[in-house]
C-alpha cells in the first residue's frame, strides 16, 4: 500500500468519525430527543407500526437515538473509523490504479 493510499485510509478514518455525530442531529436524532418531522421521526413512526405501537429496545431506532444522546460509544466509533479507512483506502487504490 503506498503513501497515498494510506493517507486516504486516514482521512476516511478521521472523516467517518468526526462526521457521524453531526449526520445524527443532522438526520433527528438529538441529545434531547428525536426531531418532529425529521427523517428520525418517519423511522420511528414506521418502526413503531412494524413493532405493533411501540419502539423496542435494541431496534436501529433505539441503538441511533441513545447515540444521539448519549454520544456514540469507542467501540462504535472503532468500527465506524474502520469501515471509513476502508472506503477511504479502496478510493486510494481506485485512483491510482492498484485496485
């Protein structure tokens, strides 16, 4: 792997964390709640339906929501930053034609 790719492996790394927060809230999915009319809101409702009336714990509804408001735990961000250093690690080979 050569300089570059690994320099984007890195960025995509950083990116994916650093962004993940911000696409929550950005989605509805806030320290003080799920957003009215917000996509968060349609999931809800949809999951809640689904689910005869109710979210249950554990749902991706639940999982997003406590990561809203609580943050996002160091495993999840482990695994996030990973799969970004992956996408940022293939664009790298994809460009400079090693892929």
């Amino acid at each position: 792997m050569d300089l570059y790719t690994l320099a984007l492996a890195g960025a995509g790394a950083v990116a994916t964390v650093v962004a993940a927060p911000a696409v929550l809230t950005a989605v509805g999915f806030t320290a003080s709640g799920i957003a009215a009319g917000s996509v968060a809101s349609s999931l809800m409702s949809v999951t809640a339906v689904a689910s005869g009336g109710g979210v249950s714990a554990g749902s991706v509804v639940a999982i997003l929501q406590s990561a809203g408001a609580a943050g996002i735990p160091i495993v999840a961000n482990v695994v996030m930053g990973a799969a970004g250093a992956v996408v940022g690690a293939a664009a790298g080979m994809a460009s400079n034609g090693t892929a």
